[in-house]
C-alpha cells in the first residue's frame, strides 16, 4: 500500500505533482519492466519491435507445447501481414525515413543507447506525425434513422 500523504500535504501544487509524478513513474518502474528489441538496418522492412519479441518469447516455449506455438505463430502470422499492408502508407515518406535515420545514427554515435529529445523535437515529431495521419478529405458519415416499422434480421448459426 502507497503512503500518499506526502502528495496530499504539500503546500505548493508543482511539489505536490512533482512527487505524485515520481511515485507513479516508480510504479511503473516495478509493474511494467522494459523490453529491449534491438532492430538492425539489414531486418525486412516488416519486422518490428512486437515481431521480434514475439520470436524471442516463440524461442523460449518448449516444441511439446504444440497449442502454445501455434497460438503464437498465428499470432506474429497476423502482425507480418499487418504489417506488409500498411507498409505501403508508410513508404512514400522521404522525411519519415530521414527523421528515422537520424535518431539512429545518434543512437550509434552516442555512448548510451537511449534517445533523449528535447520538447521542441518531441513537438516537431508528433505534430509531422499527426499531419501524416490526418486525412483532409475526411467527411464524417450521418446516422441513419430506422423506424419501428423495419424488420429487424435475425441470424441462426447455420447462416
């Protein structure tokens, strides 16, 4: 159980969210362990983080657990597949892929391997990303009124 009383009692709000902020990153910390995935630049343009760690987690279950590993085959099946089909929205991107480059050449010049950002980077990366994901075209659709004298279908099994 947490001890929220050194939250609750601060006098000055930025100390108080400051403090309640630590505590949740500790949480965090403890209950949600980081994985690390490393991806290489020879990988086909459809691996990604999930897919590997999914692979190293298929590694690790025994070849007699036939259930397991198909669940788990299906599973990183259905993430490659994702993945080829939206690859095409991704790969006209010139920037996408400059942005992409940078952070890892950063990654390889730097002695850590973590990538920090400033806020104005983080700002520049999510609004590009936002625009990239933003469809101008977009109309959102009316609702259909039905009336109590449409029949509504009913649907067995069978069909």
């Amino acid at each position: 159980e947490e001890d929220w009383e050194d939250v609750s009692q601060s006098t000055n709000v930025n100390d108080a969210v400051n403090c309640l902020e630590r505590k949740i990153m500790d949480h965090m910390n403890k209950c949600m362990p980081t994985k690390t995935v490393s991806i290489s630049s020879r990988d086909p343009y459809w691996m990604s983080p999930l897919i590997k760690s999914l692979i190293k987690s298929k590694s690790r279950i025994a070849r007699s657990q036939k259930d397991r590993l198909s669940l788990i085959n299906k599973r990183i099946s259905d993430v490659i597949c994702q993945n080829r089909r939206n690859f095409r929205a991704l790969v006209g991107s010139r920037t996408w892929w400059r942005k992409t480059n940078d952070i890892n050449i950063s990654q390889r010049n730097a002695s850590s391997s973590r990538v920090t950002l400033d806020n104005a980077s983080l700002t520049r990366l999510n609004r590009y990303f936002g625009e990239l994901c933003h469809d101008d075209s977009y109309v959102e659709p009316t609702l259909s009124i039905i009336g109590d004298e449409v029949d509504i279908p009913s649907f067995t099994e069978q069909q």
